[in-house]
C-alpha cells in the first residue's frame, strides 16, 4: 500500500513539474502582441499553425451553408493552379491544409516541415487571396457540398446533435440549421466572392502556433500575408446579441418517423465563464462524472454496471457567448428512463456530496499529466493556445489554473458542484 501511495506522489510531483515547465514556453510575437501565440518546440521539424478569422456567429445570418461552401472554394487552389495541381504541390511539400468553421469563426489550418513552411504559406496564402473560381471548381465544390448534405441526412447521431442545439439555443444564432440541397444550389459564385472578400478578408485574424519556429522566423513569414487582412470598422455592423442556454427540467422529445436500432439521448448542463475562478474546477468535475474516458462514474455505471450503453461522455463546449457541459448516450428504448435516473443520480450525488479527498487529488494528478501531454504535442498545443485567442483570454490563463487546482479542497469542489450542477435543469433531448 504505501508503495502505491508513493507511486501517486511521484506522479503527482512529476505531472505538475512537467506542466510548469511547458507553460514557460508559451510566448507572444512582438508584431502582434495581442492575436499572436506561439509554443515553440524546438527540435521537431514541423510546424503546425491556425489563423483564426472571428465573426462571432455573424456568418449564420447569411444564406445557410454560404460559409462552408466559401471555405470548400478557398481549398481549391489558387489562380494559377487547379484543385489537382494545388493537391499536388501541398503533396509534395509534405503540407496539411484545412479550412473549416464553427459558430463564431472560421480557421485556417497548416501543418508544414520546417523547410517548407516558407513556400508552404505563399502557396495557402495565395490559394486565399486569389481563389480559384473557374467552373469546374465551382462545381466540384458543389458536389462536395451536396454530399455532405447527403451523407448528413443519414447520420443519425448528426441529426439527433443538431435536434439538440436547435432546442438549446431556440431562436438564437447559435440555433442549429439543417443544410438541405436547396440551400447549396441557392449559393452562386457572387454570394461566395462577397463572403470572402466582405466577411473573411475583413475579419481580424488571430495567429497560434506550435513547433520547430522561433519568433523571428515567424514575422518574417506572415507579416507581408497578414497585411492583405482588413479590420472591419463599420459604425452599422451590428453587434451580435447575447446567448442564453434554454435549459429545461422536462424532457423534450423528438421523433422524425424513421425506425432505429437505438435511441440518442443528449443532455446539458450550466458552465460559468471561462474567467470565472470556478471554471477550472467544473474541468475537474468533468473529468469525474464523464470526461476522463473508463474511469469516470457515466462509463462505470451505464456501461460496466447496467451494460444499457456502449460508451456515455462528457465534455464542456466554449463558444465564444456560451460554455456548457454536455453529454450524450445511445440506448435502447427500453432503456430510456433508466439512463434519465442514473445521470440525474450521477449529477445529483455529485452537487450533494461533492468528491472524496482520495478522488480530488487523483483528478489533480491527471489534470497536471493531461496539459503537460497536450504541450508535448504540436497539434494539442496549437488547441489550447487557440482557446486563448477565440476567447480573449490572459496570456497566463493556463498558470493561473494550475495554480487554483494546486489549493483547491473538496469544501471548494462541494461548493461549486453545488452552485453549476443543478439536476432540476439537467436538460435532456431524446431522439427516437
């Protein structure tokens, strides 16, 4: 036992040493102090980097679909080349390029050899600022887009994920939208040439990145390209409205008339802001009821235990005007009201009763190996860096954590599991 005991604590002190040390590389750039992160691993050879163009839901107001379909045309090459031949030099130069959206922004992805980042970045660059639009592009974008339409209108999960957010956020822009095929054959060229040119290339772009860089190597590779960004200024763009969680204690129901093997049931939860000192410890309490994978009481109980479900998780969601915790499950139906009463008990025992001292300090020990893994990891690191610049987070938000985790007691995990775990407003949407 007391070998044991003394395996947790090397661990415990080895973990939080390894994450200090890793928070002391996180750096700004001098030429844009403010929208530039970078983690600088030395010794790696790759480099992985985002821009992150915010428009904080805006994009949303649009036609439905319009800012997927733009970022499938900027992915197409540029002027110069077609969608094969910009493949094949992204192929050669061993370089990943993606580019992709979420509610509140839209993002660039690199990853590039150190060697190439260079080129690499003129090329991408290029692919954006001088897209491609011939017809056949136009088209095979197009295509894309209506397979993904198709694809989704088979994808249960995706459409019960979808039920879910429509109900959470009912008549906010955050409200999730079904894309159908006749909101892509709506989209035309024009639509698609004043959203990157009016939308993106007017947006403020927000730079992360991690690997083998120094942060003069940095400026002389984006400074010439992010000076084709513009800053919109406009006294009449409208200031998006705030967000509120519509949480429910009913379950609501959803059926769309087609048969299934099984039932997907979401569900959500309250978070506090991510400046909130409490925040960190709700992480904590993610982890424990369904966030830390086999170990945490959803999987224990409704896998191990009933064996009613194959997996159930956790995971806090942060958008930019609203941070929540869900989850989700699927089971029979059968099973339904079983899984109901074992998360609301699960949530319920946990606001009640809060963690045991053994408990807590485990959950410490794999909080400090969990961010000390991610900041071995370009693309982990690159995650967490961009949590910071789409949230307007301080740059020592990751040390301030560390250092309330280190204090915290199981009073102060009781009191906030108190305040943010409400069963009465558990909210659960039921697709079947």
């Amino acid at each position: 036992m007391k070998k044991i005991f003394y395996l947790f604590i090397m661990c415990f002190l080895f973990s939080q040493n390894a994450m200090a040390n890793y928070l002391e590389n996180i750096k700004k750039c001098d030429f844009n102090k403010e929208n530039c992160f970078f983690y600088e691993r030395k010794d790696s050879g790759i480099i992985d980097m985002m821009v992150i163009l915010k428009h904080s839901g805006e994009s949303y107001e649009d036609k439905n679909g319009l800012n997927t379909f733009a970022l499938s045309m900027m992915n197409m090459g540029s002027s110069r080349y077609t969608y094969r031949d910009f493949q094949n030099k992204l192929k050669d130069l061993s370089t990943t390029f993606n580019v992709y959206s979420d509610q509140d922004n839209s993002y660039i992805y690199i990853k590039s050899l150190k060697e190439n980042f260079s080129t690499s970045l003129d090329l991408i660059f290029e692919a954006l600022f001088q897209t491609n639009f011939s017809n056949e592009n136009f088209q095979l974008a197009q295509n894309v887009m209506i397979s993904r339409v198709r694809a989704g209108a088979q994808d249960y999960e995706y459409l019960a994920n979808q039920s879910f957010l429509k109900e959470l956020f009912k008549g906010q822009i955050y409200e999730a939208k079904i894309l159908s095929e006749d909101d892509v054959l709506s989209i035309s060229e024009e639509d698609i040439k004043n959203y990157i040119n009016y939308k993106l290339m007017n947006a403020t772009p927000h730079i992360v990145i991690s690997g083998d860089l120094a942060q003069k190597d940095i400026e002389e590779n984006l400074k010439k390209h992010l000076a084709h960004f513009g800053k919109d200024d406009s006294p009449n763009k409208k200031i998006p409205e705030p967000v509120k969680l519509n949480l429910f204690s009913k379950p609501v129901e959803i059926k769309d008339g087609v048969e299934k093997a099984q039932t997907i049931i979401h569900f959500a939860q309250k978070m506090p802001n991510l400046l909130d000192k409490d925040f960190i410890v709700m992480t904590l309490l993610n982890d424990y009821i369904g966030g830390g994978g086999l170990n945490s009481k959803l999987m224990k109980k409704l896998r191990e235990e009933m064996n009613i479900t194959y997996s159930a998780k956790t995971i806090i969601v942060n958008l930019e005007k609203a941070n929540y915790i869900t989850g989700g499950v699927a089971t029979g139906s059968n099973d339904i009201q079983k899984i109901l009463d074992e998360i609301n008990n699960i949530f319920k025992n946990v606001s009640d009763n809060g963690l045991t001292e053994d408990e807590l300090n485990y959950l410490k020990t794999k909080f400090y190996g969990k961010q000390a893994m991610n900041f071995s990891d370009n693309r982990k690191a690159l995650y967490d860096l961009a949590l910071l610049v789409k949230n307007n987070l301080p740059f020592d938000f990751y040390q301030k954590n560390k250092e309330i985790v280190e204090k915290l007691t199981t009073q102060d995990i009781k009191n906030v599991a108190k305040k943010f775990l409400d069963d009465k407003n558990l909210s659960f949407v039921i697709y079947n």
